[in-house]
C-alpha cells in the first residue's frame, strides 16, 4: 500500500506551485486583497496553464492546495470558476453540457452555485426562493446570499422551492436546481464588499424577480434538487479541505521562512521546536484525511462522513496553526503575509458548510450505523 | 469587587460611549479617531486618567482605569487602546521621568498625541540607536507613528534610553486591528539634545511599567470578549436555523455559556489582581478568551460575521492585533516560569 500520490498529480502540484509563485505576486496578492476586485486576468492565466480539469480532479486538488498556499483569495478565485460543474457533469442534459458546462470548462464562462438566502444558510431546506410552473417554464422569484463569483458569473446553479414540503420532516423534498444566467432580466446582483478575508473572492447578493427559466434550465429531476446540491456538497468540500491544507501550509511556509531568517538560538529554544513539531503534525494529518476523502470521492465511491470529517478538521487546522504562528512570530507577523492568512483562514470554517454542520453530518452517519447495528 | 465611587464612574463612561461610540464604531475604523472624538475624550479627563490632581491629572485611582478600558473597549478597541497609549504609555511616563509638563498638560488636553516605540514585545531587538547625540533607526511597528510626540526606546552600548522626539519619517499602513489608530513604521535619523533623553535605562523602566499596567491590557481583552460574546448571544436570540432560534442548539448555548462565565471570572480577577504574577496571568488568560470569544462569536454569525457591515469581525482582528502589541508569550511566560518555578526555569 501506498501512501504516495502519482508522478503525474505530484508533476502537477510541482507546476501549480512554480505558477502560483509567480504569477499570484506580493503586489497583486495586496492589489487585490485591498481593492476587492475579481482577478479575472489571473483566472485567464490558471486557464491557460491547463489547471483547470474536473476530468481529472486530482489535478484541481493539488492545484487548489498549491494555490491557497500562496494565496488562498486568487487561488480559490482562479479555480472556482469552474464553480458547480460537477452538477451538470453528473445530473445535466446533453444540451445544457453544451450551453453552460463546456464553455465553462473551456475558461469562456464563469458559474456559480446559488444555494444560500438571508434567512437560511445552514438550513438548506429552509430556502424560500421560489420556483413557480407557468406554461413552457418556470418563474422565479428570491433573494440569495453571499454567492461566490454572483456579480462574474455567466450563469448560476440555483437551488429553489418548486413545491411546498409534503410534511415537516420533508421540508427537503419539492426543491428544484435550475440553471439561471445571470444577464437574464430580473436578476440582480450586488456585490458585498468589507469581507474578513477572501477579498479577491466576488461575492453577491442576489435577487430574482420574476425570472422566465425555460424548462430545459432545470437539472434534474424537479423536486430533487436537495439531494443534488448534497451530493455536490460532497464533491465541493473535499476542496475547501484542500484549500485550508494549502492555507496552514502556506502559514507553516512563512513560520519556517521566519526562524530561517533569525539566529538560531531562537530555534534552538525547545518552547518553539514543539510548536513547530505540533503545527507540522496537525497539517500532515489533515492532508491526509483529506486525500483519503478526496480518493474515496473521485473514484465515485463517497464516503460522506469522512468528507465532512476531512473539511471540518482541515478548517479547524487551518485556524489553530494560525493563531499558534502569531504565538511564535509575534508583533513581527504585522504586515506580514500571516495576517492575510489568518483573515482568510476562518472563512473555512463557515462556507460550504459550517464546522458544524460538518459535526452533525458525521454524527448522523455514525447514529445511523448504530441503528442498523441493532 | 467595584466600589460605589468606581461604579459610578463606569457608568457614566459607559454613558458616553452609548451616545459617543456606539453608533460610530464603524466610522471611527474606517476614519481613524478624528480630532473631535479626541477632544472628548480628553474632556473626560482620561489622557492623564491617572495622573495625581496636583499635577493636573484626574486622580483616577488604577482599578478604576482599568474598568473604564473595559468599557470603552467593549464599544471600540481602538478608543480603549488609544486611551490606554495616552495615558498609560505617555503621560504615566513622561509624568515618571521628566519634568515636561506643558507636553503632559497638552497630552492630557487632547491638543498633543503621543506614542511610545520600544521593543520589549518583540523576539528581537529592534534596531533604533543613539550614538553620541545621533538618534537613528527604524521600527516597522509603531502604533500612531504620526503622533507629535515619539517617546523612542533606543539602545547604545549595553544600555538603552528613552528619548522624546519626532520622527524624521513614517510611513502608515492597514494593520490587522485597531484600524481607527494609525500603524506603521517610524524612522529616525536625527540630532538630539541631551534633555531629550528622559532615561538612560528605558528596558529597566518600561519592563516594569508593562508589567505593572498588564491588568490594562487584560481590560481591553476583557471588554472585547464581552462585547463579542454579547452580541453573539443576542443574535442566537433573533437568528433561526432548521425552525428553532440558534440558542436552542446546545453546542450553541454551551460555548456561549462557558465564554460567559469565563469572561465573567476574569474581571472578578481583574478587581482583584493586585501583584505582577497576578496581573501576568490575567494578561495572558484575557487575551486567550478575546481571541476565543471573538472566533466563537465570528463561527455564530456565520456567513454574516464574514462581514464587517455586522461588527463581528472586528473583534477577531482586534483580539490578536492586541495580543501582537502588548504581549509575548514566550518572554512572559520565561518570566512567569523563573518566578514560580526555579531561577533555572525555562532555560533549554
Ligand atoms: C465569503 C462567502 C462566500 C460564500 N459563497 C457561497 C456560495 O457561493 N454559494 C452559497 O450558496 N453560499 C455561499 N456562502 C454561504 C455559506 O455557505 C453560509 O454562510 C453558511 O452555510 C452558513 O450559513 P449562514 O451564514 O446562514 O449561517 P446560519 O445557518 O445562520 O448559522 C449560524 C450559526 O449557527 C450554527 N448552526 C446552524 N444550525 C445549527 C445546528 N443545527 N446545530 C448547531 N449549530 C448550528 C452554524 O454552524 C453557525 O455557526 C458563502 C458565505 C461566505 C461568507
């Protein structure tokens, strides 16, 4: 058994690295994180540079870890262009491949997924956006919140109540996915500015009022979108896992940059060799359990628990290597790099899921097999 | 425990910071603390808050400063830590070791700021020397480094000074907290005087001032705690996930729970810290539980305490710039360990 990835995946994680070294420059990196602007150009580049292949995700994977370790704001911005297509990739007709996924995956586009409103992140099922049968189609009508590319995307992957829930305890049945372009009239989107961290990240709030979706805009089997964003879900998160991997690498890259550049009497202090021992251990893990759930994704045999096991502990890294960084570097650590890192750090524990969420969905399959054991 | 005088005293702070703080916070980050607000402040007598009244100080006696910090705190960091700079940092000093009145009169009046640029936080030296009467140097870490009054920690042979001076530059930057207080870097290239020099054994001194006013710093840690751990409380009270208000999840109440009362020890410990080991601790314990509190809040708000339209973040940038400015672990708890433990504590 082996616990290496293969030549290929390691090729391309060595490029992604040399790429983001290079092209995501301290300039840019602040250009961007101050002025909150979309790094489209960069998108371009990512592009170009072939790193963008959900035919083969470990490649995204690598790139996504490599990219978030320069900087986690361009990096997650270039790749999650793309955001979304493995719904069309599993649940899409032929034409609507076509049309939107692509023209995607060929950089002409840009796609979002439209899932959370103001009044329901967590909730899903919760969502009162609304999609409404007329003849020939549907009309939409809601609000959505904090929709990552929602002011650069062609196009959303959007979650609405096509149905009321047939009781309480199915509030997710009668949720319908549609693909919405955003030029379309009645969409409006905002861009939310004054974020943490993320800054190169576009952010959106979003309204719909009566929105025409044709009919062959829905993904899908109508009324079982729920089942379609989760399993999306369970696709995404293995990203943002490898996203905080690359972010507690990147700030573990900086701690090291600074004792290398100190005497070595301060590295020689055993208080600092075991921080550094505990944040390279903590990092390794998680690494790992994100690749097994990563493995276990990209060979169609999920394994939701682990997934949400490997996102949730990832984040958690993320953040305490952080703040153990700031423990060793001190008052040093302003303007630097770390505290960019430690601002887009904390986003991991909230989207795609919250850390929370994360818990109950690996609490409910551990009580799950508890009951079947029974 | 506070006494009537000291409650007081809180409570018509924290009446000026409803009708002055409260509703500003969001500019005073975006616009720095503006020349107005100064004004008021220092009508408030709190630039030379501790000063003796014969010297025309408010008299205010330590506890009580530090319950005022927390207050102000608890409405804006950047107000808290700003006063603590002029009072604690500048006028405590210069009241301590010069005969500069009219600076300190100026200080305390509003009309003046001042800051103090030392490296007794950092792991090493910075490189800021006096030669002669050569002043010169550069520290990247300067809390308003545009203040008309530097007071500048520089070394010379084995000692180091403390020198009352302008810079000959600065340069501001975005720091991570504290954002109505301007940061960056001072440079000093420079002829002094000799009655520039205040000290000539600045380490000695300003190792014991931080020392003796770290229950100061563990008051601002404290008033953004309980700031952050308010306001998330009251949004687990409006906020509805699957049906049911967000306090109604027990994970969510537990920590807000726990951070509740462990906030609540601390400022018992607070009124109570009066020796160095004491006020140490509180230091360290408070500026743990602002960075806790200030992330469990951010988690609570979810995607909304992304944002900084909601005030949450702030707390999580606040709480570790506070942690960069006025603490070392490291140092601290070498200190701590020698004291408690063994001269030969914390060697290897
Ligand atoms: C920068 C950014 C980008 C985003 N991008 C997208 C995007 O592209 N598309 C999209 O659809 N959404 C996006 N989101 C939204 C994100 O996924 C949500 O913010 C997240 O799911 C949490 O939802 P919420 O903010 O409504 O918090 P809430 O659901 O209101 O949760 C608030 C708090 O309560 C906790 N909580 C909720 N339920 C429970 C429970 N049962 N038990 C214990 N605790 C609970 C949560 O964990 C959280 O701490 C983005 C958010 C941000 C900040």
């Amino acid at each position: 058994m082996s616990f290496e990835l293969p030549n290929e995946i390691e090729e391309t994680r060595k490029r992604a690295r040399e790429f983001a070294l290079k092209e995501f420059t301290s300039e840019l990196i602040d250009h961007y994180d101050e002025t909150e602007e979309y790094p489209n150009e960069i998108r371009k580049k990512v592009f170009d540079a072939g790193f963008i292949t959900i035919e083969n995700p470990w490649n995204m994977l690598v790139a996504m870890e490599e990219f978030c370790r320069v900087d986690p704001g361009i990096g997650l911005s270039a790749l999650a262009s793309v955001f979304g297509s493995e719904i069309l990739l599993l649940y899409g007709t032929e034409e609507q491949k076509e049309k939107y996924l692509y023209p995607t995956l060929k950089g002409e586009k840009i796609s979002a997924v439209a899932v959370t409103e103001p009044g329901a992140g967590s909730d899903v099922a919760g969502i009162t956006s609304k999609l409404e049968k007329i003849e020939g189609g549907w009309i939409l009508n809601g609000h959505k919140m904090f929709i990552t590319n929602g002011t650069v995307a062609d196009h959303y992957y959007l979650l609405a109540r096509s149905a009321p829930p047939p009781s309480k305890e199915k509030r997710h049945h009668g949720l319908t996915l549609a693909i919405v372009e955003r030029k379309w009239k009645g969409v409006n989107p905002v861009k939310l500015k004054g974020k943490l961290g993320m800054r190169a990240t576009d952010t959106a709030e979003i309204t719909f009022e009566n929105v025409n979706v044709p009919n062959e805009n829905i993904v899908g089997e109508e009324g079982k979108g729920f089942y379609i964003i989760m399993t999306f879900f369970n696709i995404s998160r293995v990203y943002v896992a490898a996203q905080s991997v690359g972010t507690a690498q990147g700030i573990l890259d900086l701690v090291f940059e600074y004792l290398s550049n100190k005497p070595a009497s301060f590295r020689e202090m055993e208080y600092v060799q075991f921080a550094l021992a505990e944040m390279n251990t903590l990092v390794e893990v998680a690494r790992n359990i994100t690749y097994k759930a990563a493995a276990k994704v990209f060979s169609f045999n999920p394994d939701p628990a682990l997934t949400s096991m490997a996102k949730y502990y990832a984040a958690e890294v993320a953040n305490q290597v952080a703040n153990m960084a700031f423990k060793i570097v001190g008052m040093e650590a302003s303007g630097t790099k770390l505290e960019k890192l430690y601002r887009d750090a904390k986003i991991t524990e909230i989207w795609e899921g919250t850390s929370e969420i994360e818990k109950l969905v690996i609490a409910r399959m551990i009580l799950k097999k508890i009951q079947e054991a029974k | 425990m506070a006494s009537e005088e000291q409650k007081l005293l809180v409570s018509m702070i924290e009446q000026f910071a409803k009708t002055e703080l409260e509703n500003a916070t969001q500019k005073i980050e975006k616009e720095r603390i503006s020349k107005d607000l100064r004004k008021k402040l220092a009508e408030l007598g709190l630039f030379s808050a501790t000063l003796p009244q014969s010297e025309g100080g408010s008299g205010i006696d330590k506890k009580s400063f530090s319950l005022i910090l927390m207050t102000l705190a608890k409405y804006s960091a950047s107000v808290a830590y700003f006063t603590y700079l002029q009072n604690t940092l500048v006028n405590e000093l210069l009241y301590k070791l010069s005969n500069k009145k009219e600076v300190i009169a100026k200080i305390g009046s509003g009309e003046l700021t001042g800051t103090l640029v030392h490296d007794l936080n950092l792991n090493f030296q910075h490189e800021i020397f006096i030669k002669g009467l050569e002043l010169y140097g550069t520290s990247n870490f300067v809390t308003l480094p545009d203040a008309d009054v530097h007071l500048v920690m520089a070394r010379s042979e084995g000692s180091s000074y403390l020198v009352i001076t302008k810079p000959t530059s600065t340069a501001l930057r975005k720091p991570l907290g504290f954002r109505g207080i301007s940061f960056g870097t001072s440079i000093y290239k420079e002829k002094i005087e000799n009655e520039q020099i205040i000290s000539k054994e600045a380490e000695n001194i300003l190792q014991n001032h931080f020392l003796e006013t770290g229950d100061q710093i563990a008051a601002i840690a404290l008033g953004i705690s309980e700031a952050a751990i308010e306001k998330a409380i009251e949004y687990s009270k409006e906020r509805k996930a699957f049906e049911s208000y967000l306090y109604e999840f027990q994970p969510i109440s537990a920590v807000l729970s726990d951070m509740k009362g462990r906030i609540e020890d601390m400022k018992k410990a607070l009124t109570l810290a009066e020796s160095i080991q004491d006020k140490m601790f509180l230091k360290l314990n408070s500026l743990e539980i602002a960075r806790l509190a200030s992330r469990v809040a951010l988690q609570i708000y979810g995607g909304y305490g992304y944002l900084e339209d909601l005030g949450v973040e702030r707390y999580y940038r606040d709480s570790m710039h506070l942690t960069m400015l006025a603490s070392n672990y490291i140092k601290e708890i070498k200190i701590l360990s020698k004291e408690i433990i063994s001269p030969e504590a914390f060697k290897i």
